[in-house]
C-alpha cells in the first residue's frame, strides 16, 4: 500500500502545519487528521470484512484497540510533563489540575501542547462503537448510517455552542463525531474497492512504503514534543521556519530510531 503510506506521510506534515500556526494550507489543514481516521478505519474493516465469524471479529477488534491503548498511554506519560507545565502557567489549584488533566485524558485526548493524542483516543472511542454493534450484530450498513447520523449530529444540535456540552468534551472533534464516521467511511472506501495485491516484502517499494508509514506514525506522535520544546526554550514564534524546523528533527529522530531498531533485528536467512 505504498500510495497510502506516501499520503499519510504528507498528512503529517500537514498536521505539523497545522499544529505550528502557520495558515491553512488552502482548505486542505482541516482533513488532515481525519484522513489518518479513514486509513485506520481501510485497514481495520479490511481484516474484519475478511473474516465472516462475529466473535473473531470482535477479537480483531479488542486486540486492535488494547494495541492503540497501550501507544495513548504511552504518548500520554510522554506528554506530561508538558501538561503539568500549562496547569502551572494557568496557576491551577492542584485538586482542578488533576480533575482537568483526567477530563481531557478520557474524553478530550489532549491537554498542553498534546494536541495529537486526541486522534488515539478517537480511534479508541470509535474502536468501542465498532465493538457494541458487533456485539448486536448490526451489519457494516447499519453502521454507515450511525456514522452518517453522528457526523451531522453537532451541526443539528449545535453542540459548537452548547455550553454544557462544551463543559464536559471541551470540543466536537472527537471519537464520536470525527473519528467514528471516517473510520466507518474508511471501511466504505474498502468495501467498493476490489480486492488488492500485495508486492514482495524484501522490494524496495515495500521497504520505502513501510519507512513512510514508520515515519508518518512518529512525525504525528512526536512532533509537538520538538515543537515545544522550542517554544518553551528558545520561545520560537508560529512561522515557515518553526514548520520547517519541527519537520526536520521529527523525521530526523524518526529515522534513527528506525534505524537502531533495524540494526537490532536479527537478519532472515535467505530461502533456500
């Protein structure tokens, strides 16, 4: 799938645009995220589609999510110190700080300068959705029009202005209302397709394919932790070279943890 992995390593540039203030790139900055929404809900629908027992997939699906739970975890302990950082620039009591950080951490998915993590727990809430209409055995049409309902409902609700709804999720851009409906549009994108064939493994499409999904994965994971880093250090303003510069060192760092992984992985005796 070495055209996806070249798109979602775009992507994430993109997201680094977005996350560095520097403008809106045309109208494109805000697809961004939910197009990673839409390949993670291709690639998930493709294994479930593939296999017709309902309980297998739901083992697909609970293994799917213990995997995305274990990264915004993760990334969540990455993020903290930055979080414990705006709580004390706000001068939050210590009781409201711990009250806020949880809210954000279970029904937000970010808190300062952790703007990316909410795309994890996105996917963990939409993984969740997947699993209940599993569990109910309502087919992938069903879903569909629950995607179609829950991606209109702020808009119907005006939920943008609500303000104790707003109280409670902070924002509509959520597992719900964003990550939810693009996965499930993802999972449309791979039913109409036919099916695909995979290239060699050792090819050398594959090999830069796999380093651009790598790379992709960790220029949206990490890029904030570089980006403020330079803010609070060296208080960096929101400009090309900010984009730039935040790009670089996360492809940088990326490729070389890439590469220690690599030189630790023990080689594959050739066929015989």
């Amino acid at each position: 799938m070495k055209g996806i992995d070249t798109l979602k390593f775009l992507f994430s540039l993109v997201v680094v645009w977005i996350h560095t203030g520097v403008g809106n790139l045309g109208g494109l900055t805000p697809w961004a995220v939910p197009f990673f929404f839409l390949v993670s809900g291709f690639f998930l629908f493709g294994k479930l589609f593939n296999e017709p027992d309902r309980s297998k997939q739901g083992n697909i699906v609970c293994s799917w999510s213990r995997k995305v739970l274990r990264l915004y975890l993760l990334w969540s302990l990455i993020f903290l110190p930055f979080a414990i950082i705006g709580f004390v620039q706000d001068q939050m009591g210590f009781a409201k700080s711990i009250a806020t950080y949880l809210r954000n951490l279970l029904l937000v998915g970010e808190n300062y300068l952790s703007w990316p993590l909410w795309y994890l727990l996105g996917m963990l809430w939409a993984g969740l959705i997947i699993w209940i209409a599993g569990k109910l055995k309502i087919p992938f049409w069903g879903l569909c029009a629950l995607a179609a309902l829950l991606y209109v409902t702020p808009y119907l609700l005006h939920l943008d202005s609500n303000e104790l709804y707003l109280k409670v999720f902070k924002t509509t851009r959520n597992g719900f209302f964003t990550g939810f409906p693009f996965m499930v549009l993802g999972g449309l994108v791979r039913r109409i397709l036919p099916p695909m064939k995979n290239w060699e493994a050792d090819s050398w499409q594959q090999k830069t394919a796999l380093t651009f999904r790598y790379l992709s994965t960790h220029i949206y994971l990490s890029h904030m932790i570089w980006g403020g880093l330079m803010i609070l250090i060296w208080g960096f303003e929101r400009s090309l070279l900010f984009w730039g510069l935040t790009c670089a060192i996360s492809i940088l760092t990326g490729l070389l943890i890439r590469l220690c992984n690599s030189c630790m992985e023990e080689p594959i005796a050739p066929s015989l």
